[in-house]
C-alpha cells in the first residue's frame, strides 16, 4: 500500500464528495491494530467490514485471520475498494451501499458472522441507514460491532442504547486521536 498515494486519494475524494467520505486520511497504524484486535487469529472466524475505505483496517484484519478464517469488505466507492483489493488479497472486497446490505451480501451465502469491523461514519449516516445497518447486525446476534470512531467518547451514549456491553479503546497514536468502541449483545431490534 502507498501510503502518499492513499492519503491524495483520500483528498481527492474528500474535496469532491465531502462528508461522504468519513475521514481525512486513512487511519494511522495503531488504530487499524486496535480495530483489528478484534480477529481471533487462534480460531476460524467469518469478519464483515463496513466502510474498508482504502484497506488501512482491512490490511490488518487480513493479517491477524485464522487460515480458515473468511473476510468480506464493504466499500461503496469504486476506486477505495481497487485500492483495498490491493491492500489486501484475500479479502473479498464488494462495491455496494451498506443501506443495501442484506441484498448485497445474501449472494455471499454468508451463514454466520463473528465480528463486524465497522469504518462508517455510524452516527452520522441517515436514519434509514443506520436501521438498516443494525437490521442486518441483528441477524447475526453472535456477532461483536467494531465502531471506529475519531470523536473518543461523544457516542458512547448512541452505542449504549443499541448493546447491552459497550467498551472503549482509546488510540492516542492517531490524527486525531481515536479508538474503538467495542459492543456485544444488540438490544431487542424491531427495526
């Protein structure tokens, strides 16, 4: 992955699309490892990405999986999920809209998911989004969420009323600082 060329495309994307693109650059290094923590390279695991931008955290998942492990990207913009393809081969990279999400990965015959690693900017996305996001968690109720976020603790509060467990791992090394909000336990969803 080059770097110099990632941050331009981010950038690029950025200026010409704005707040449909979640962040300024891709995420530093320590936060695609506290995001990726959450693969269990000891045992086989079915990992769903939302949002895999360039591939920074898809990278990482990649490298921590267990051989018999199974990676599924999620990225609407066509030229972050060549870059992530790129970043990391053995994850099957799938260009869609995540407000399509059971549709778009019902051809995958995904028949689990353990962990969801989640790159989207959550809060922010539409009301309809967000409820078809949680939805689609809700079908697989083993699964943890991942939420990288930028803004450490201001939507603690969010991720509280949708799990019954909600932690955070703080990330200083990241411009800005960020972390990971780590749920478990979705709470009854009629949505």
């Amino acid at each position: 992955m080059n770097l110099s060329t990632d941050r331009w495309l981010f950038q690029k994307k950025l200026l010409a699309r704005g707040r449909a693109v979640a962040a300024l650059a891709p995420s530093s290094a320590e936060l695609c490892r506290a995001m990726a923590a959450a693969v269990d390279p000891r045992v086989p695991q079915v990992v769903v990405e939302l949002g895999a931008g360039t591939g920074a955290v898809t990278a990482a998942a990649a490298a921590r999986l267990h051989p018999a492990s199974r990676l599924v990207a999620v990225e609407i913009d066509e030229d972050f999920a060549a870059v992530a393809r790129r970043a990391a081969p053995r994850a099957e990279v799938v260009v869609g809209d995540v407000a399509m999400l059971r549709s778009l990965l019902l051809p995958l015959g995904l028949q689990r998911v353990d962990v969801v690693l989640s790159g989207l900017p959550f809060p922010s996305l539409p009301a309809s989004t967000r409820a078809a996001v949680i939805g689609w968690v809700a079908q697989h109720p083993e699964a943890t969420f991942h939420q990288l976020t930028v803004m450490p603790w201001v939507y603690a509060g969010l991720y509280r009323t949708l799990f019954e467990q909600v932690t955070f791992d703080l990330v200083w090394r990241n411009l800005p600082p960020g972390g990971v909000y780590r749920c478990a336990e979705l709470r009854t969803w009629g949505g």
